[in-house]
C-alpha cells in the first residue's frame, strides 16, 4: 500500500511531496479468509437439510432463519421476509409456548459448550403442525457475560415421532391383548382343571369316581411291579344297602354314602386313594401294604363305618383284600381277588373283612 502526501509552503505553493509504503498482505490474507469463511457458512447454511436460526433473548425473536426454513415450513422466502423477527413466534403451536419459554431460561443459564435439546410443533402454510426437535447453543453474550442470542438447528421429526407413537399404541395393544391371551388361557386352565375334577370325582361323595379309581390303580400296579415294592387294594360293599333304601328313602341312603365316603378320608393315609367304585361299594388303593397293613387299615375302616351315628339303624360294610402277588401282571387279578374276598365276606354274615390269600381275618395287632 502506498501513501503519499503533498507539501505545500506558507502562500499555498506545492512545494514537495513525501510518500511510505505499508506492507498490507497479512490484512489482505486475513479479509479474504474472512471472506471464504463466510462463502463456507453461507454454502453450509445453503446446503444444510435442517432449519438453522439465530434468536434474540431479549425480544425472543429470530435475528436469522436460513432458506431450508422456508421450504420446510412451505412458506416462500418473501413470506418468510413478511414475518420478520417474530417467525417462530407466530408458528410455534399456543399450547408448546411456555415449554419453549421454559427451553429459553434454560439456555440463559447455560455454559458456552452446552447443547440444550427440545420439541415443539410448528405450523407450516397448509395448516398442519409438524413436530421439530431443536438443539440450541450460546451464540452471543454482552459485555458483562450475559447471553444475548442463541444458534438452534431444528429437524422435522414428525414422521419418526408417529412411527414411534404408532409403535408404542401397537405395542400397548400387543400387550393388552397378551393379557387378555394370558387371563383367558388361565380360565382355560381353570375350566379345564374343573372339567376334570367333575370327570374325575363323584358328585355324592367328593370321592374320585371310578375312572379316576382305575387310573390310579393303573399308576401304582406299574410301578410297584417296576420297583417290586407291596401294593393291597380294599373293596367295601355297604350291608343290606338296597334294603336302607328302599326303608328309609334316598335322600337318607345318600347320607350313608357321604358318611362312609368321609370315613374312609379320615381312615387312610396320605399316600392312599379312596374312591367311589360304583353304588354302595368303594375302594381303596394302598401301595407300600402287604397283607397285613391292608388288613390293619380295612379293620379299622370296618370299626369307623360301624361307629356311624345314624337315625335309623347301624350302618356296616364287607370288606375284601386283596395283595399284589408274585408272577401277578394284570390289574384285573388284583381286583378279582379282592372282589372275591368281599363276596366270601358277605357269605360269611357281613360286617366283616376278608383277604383273598387269607381264607379266615384274625385281628392283627
């Protein structure tokens, strides 16, 4: 840069001149550093997909929207100039403004390196309200530190927020209708665990009925076969039942039958099964007994039902006995010989027990 600067006498007459020279090419380097880092921001302004703004905190509007403002939003660059400073004050939906206000004393507060993020809806020209999602930054602060305006980058997230909220209202309703999936299948269950309890219990007696009898008879015989272990099982016939019944009626014959069906519940053991086995006759299924067990429980079975207390006469049974034998395979063999054992009972003047190995009961101590 060259300088020069006329020297002139005391009447005005140019009298010399004196020149200096400045080396400016460090301010020219650093004006037209200056100069491209502008053409960079405008280009990435220019460029960018997001609406980027500068906002004034203490009038809280917009001193900068970029071009991609306008073409989000719909507007054109002349109706985005129209609007002036107040450009997201007029858009922003009435009921997002105290969140935003609140966003504002956010940033206030905030540090230099600090990203605050936020949501609100902002009205484009058709209409509709889109949802943004911005982050916003300290931009400018005054002389005592004080932050003056803040740089916010916003997207338009509409699509992503109802992808998600139809995500979560589907997941809802997944999980509603898990629930109900659930509650039905446990009153499924609970239907099914009713069903079988009244496919599998006498309606009198609260007994198992005679299926339930034989699925457990059939459950025991395999395995004391498998294991060689003992196995008795306990027929009893109610005396002279036909005859109670035909005397006193049938409401009076169910009474015996629910009284020696509770008999029989608080006479065996835990292990043992009682059943209804088909009119006035029940069973019991004893495994772990041999001979002399079975006889021992049918004996005091045969006690308990003579103890009953009845309005119109003594109440006894006949009882057969019968035990798992060696070279025995078939159920069938089993219950014969205690069905067998009963009717020799019978024979032999009723309440009284019989085995089927063992012709005369003595009472086993």
């Amino acid at each position: 840069l060259l300088e020069c600067t006329a020297i002139y006498s005391g009447n005005g007459e140019y009298v010399s001149s004196r020149s200096r020279v400045f080396d400016i090419s460090d301010r020219k380097r650093s004006e037209s550093g200056l100069r491209d880092q502008e053409r960079f921001i405008d280009r990435v302004l220019m460029a960018t997909p997001d609406v980027v703004y500068v906002v004034d905190v203490e009038t809280r509007r917009n001193v900068f929207a970029n071009r991609e403002t306008a073409t989000q939003l719909g507007y054109t660059p002349g109706e985005i100039a129209a609007m002036g400073d107040a450009l997201f004050e007029r858009l922003i939906h009435p009921d997002d403004v105290p969140k935003v206000a609140a966003h504002i004393m956010r940033v206030l507060g905030a540090s230099d390196e600090a990203v605050l993020e936020t949501e609100y809806r902002l009205r484009r020209a058709d209409g509709v309200y889109r949802i943004f999602a911005s982050r916003d930054t300290v931009f400018a602060r005054d002389a005592f530190g004080a932050v003056t305006q803040y740089l916010g980058i916003a997207q338009d997230v509409t699509t992503q927020r109802n992808t998600q909220r139809a995500i979560e209202e589907q997941t809802e309703r997944l999980k509603d209708f898990a629930g109900r999936i659930a509650l039905q299948r446990d009153e499924l269950e609970d239907a099914n665990r009713h069903l079988h309890t009244l496919a599998s219990t006498d309606g009198l007696t609260g007994l198992p009925n005679h299926r339930a009898f034989q699925e457990q008879l059939h459950a025991e015989f395999g395995r004391a076969c498998e294991n060689t272990t003992p196995l008795s099982l306990l027929i009893l016939d109610i005396d002279y039942f036909k005859q109670y019944n035909d005397s006193f009626g049938h409401p009076a014959g169910d009474g015996v039958l629910r009284a020696v069906g509770l008999v029989l519940t608080n006479t065996a053991g835990e292990c043992d099964t009682c059943a209804r086995y088909g009119g006035e006759e029940f069973a019991v299924v004893v495994p772990g007994a041999g001979p002399d067990a079975a006889l021992r429980l049918a004996e005091r079975v045969r006690c308990a039902v003579e103890a009953i207390s009845d309005p119109n006469r003594s109440i006894t049974v006949c009882i057969g006995v019968a035990s798992l034998q060696p070279g025995m395979t078939a159920i069938s063999s089993l219950i014969n010989d205690a069905d067998a054992a009963m009717y020799q009972a019978k024979r032999n003047g009723r309440n009284q027990v019989r085995h089927a190995n063992r012709p005369v009961f003595t009472s086993i101590p």
